[in-house]
C-alpha cells in the first residue's frame, strides 16, 4: 500500500522526551492521516545517551515507527539523509520536525489542509521559546537572505514543513554537494525563488523542557559565519538552480 506521507524528525541526546514525541506524533498525525498511509522516520544522530536504545525498544510497539542510526554528523545532514530516505520510500508527501518536543503536532492539521495549494509549505514560531542570544542571530539570518537574496522570510529554518515528495526531490538535487550547515534554509531560498507560496503559517513553539542544546554560543557564531559564506557562495547558482526545479511545471 502506498504511503500519503512521511514525518522526518532528526534526533540527537533526546531520551528524557523521545518517547513522549513519538507517541504525541503518531497519535496527532492519525487524526489527519490513515495510520497504514503514513511513517514517522527518526533520524538518531549519533546520540551518546539512550535516545538510539529507547527507539529500538518502543519500535515493536508503534508499527509507524522507523528508527535509523548514523554517526554523528550535525542536524542538518541527519536532516538531508532524513529527507533522500524518505522521498526513496515515495510518500505523496514529507513533513519535517525536530524531535526536542517544541512544537505541538495540532498545528499540522493547518499545513495539511492547505496540501494542495503549495508544494511547499512554511510555519514559523511568531513567539520563540529561545534564549536573547538565538533571537538575534535569528534577526540576523532573516536579514541576511534579504540582502544577499532580495528574499524575505519569516522563518527560513524553522523545522516545521510540509513538501510534496515530486517537490522535494527538485529541491534535494539542487543542494550544495557538500550538505550545508543548515539545508533548511537554501531549501526554503529555492522554493520562495521558484514562485511556491511559502503561507507562513503561524506555529506555537514551546519552551525546552528536557534534552540539551547541541550548540553553544560561541560555537553557534562560527557556524553562523560558516553558514552566511555558504550563502554568498550559493547566490551565484541560484538562478540556473530556479531555473531547472520550476522547469517541466
């Protein structure tokens, strides 16, 4: 039987939440989805707590569940192998989230209804549970596509989107081979810059209540730096890469 839609969500040091994420996703997708039409694919990357056992053992009882294990090798690649595993299991469609308990799966039911007038549908958290430090850099981001692409989003890496699958794959091919910092971002670039109407739909985002923040702030800064050169570097392919995903529309 064919899927209607795969749930990708990346996962590294989660073990005090991850149990309660999945059961919380699997119970709140079934509203929306017929849970033989859909999966929820977890993305361990390389936790050094239980995250990884934990996923093995509660595996037999929710049949949606698909646990994979890889080294580590940041979010945003967990993220990417995430997506290129789930557009090989060819749903209809792919939605991404994080695995920190953030964001509450009721606000799924909006982006689904709206499935068939985007192939590419956006959230973002109009109040953020982050501390002062994330916001700014946050500010900065939203400004920096804009300078460097005349691009405005809201929330270009928020881990709350919708992608029709035949979308999705334009996107992925279109990529940096080496996977960027934060994919999410140059994925949300594409499809505002191939004409999708992103609908910035408003989600709650919650505070953290268990886990850990994988980057600290110094380290947050370097790969913020890291990832404004990427999309200098990135600017000079976009419109040939614009050119190829909205060709054949």
């Amino acid at each position: 039987m064919s899927l209607e839609l795969v749930v990708v969500i990346p996962a590294y040091n989660e073990e005090e939440c991850i149990q309660q994420v999945v059961a919380h996703w699997i119970n709140g997708i079934s509203t929306y989805v017929s849970p033989d039409k859909f999966k929820l694919l977890i993305i361990n990357d390389g936790s050094r707590d239980r995250t990884g056992a934990i996923l093995d053992e509660i595996s037999g009882i929710y049949p949606n569940l698909i646990a994979k294990h890889q080294l580590n090798g940041g979010h945003g690649n967990a993220v990417v192998n995430g997506y290129r595993m789930a557009v090989e299991m060819n749903p209809t469609y792919v939605f991404q989230t994080d695995s920190d308990d953030q964001f509450d799966v009721k606000d799924f039911g909006n982006f689904w209804e709206k499935r068939n007038q985007s192939e590419f549908i956006l959230g973002y958290r109009k109040v953020r549970h982050d501390d002062p430090f994330r916001l700014v850099i946050t500010r900065i981001l939203k400004f920096s596509l804009l300078f460097i692409y005349g691009t405005y989003i809201d929330d270009a890496n928020i881990p709350f989107r919708l992608f029709k699958t035949s979308f999705l794959k334009k996107l992925l091919h279109a990529l940096p081979a080496q996977t960027p910092f934060a994919p999410n971002i140059f994925l949300a670039v594409l499809a505002k810059k191939s004409g999708q109407n992103l609908f910035n739909i408003p989600v709650l985002h919650k505070e953290r209540e268990t886990g850990e923040v994988s980057i600290r702030h110094f380290k947050l800064l370097q790969v913020c730096w890291q990832s404004f050169k990427e999309l200098v570097a990135f600017r000079v392919h976009l419109n040939s890469l614009v050119k190829e995903i909205t060709q054949g529309k």
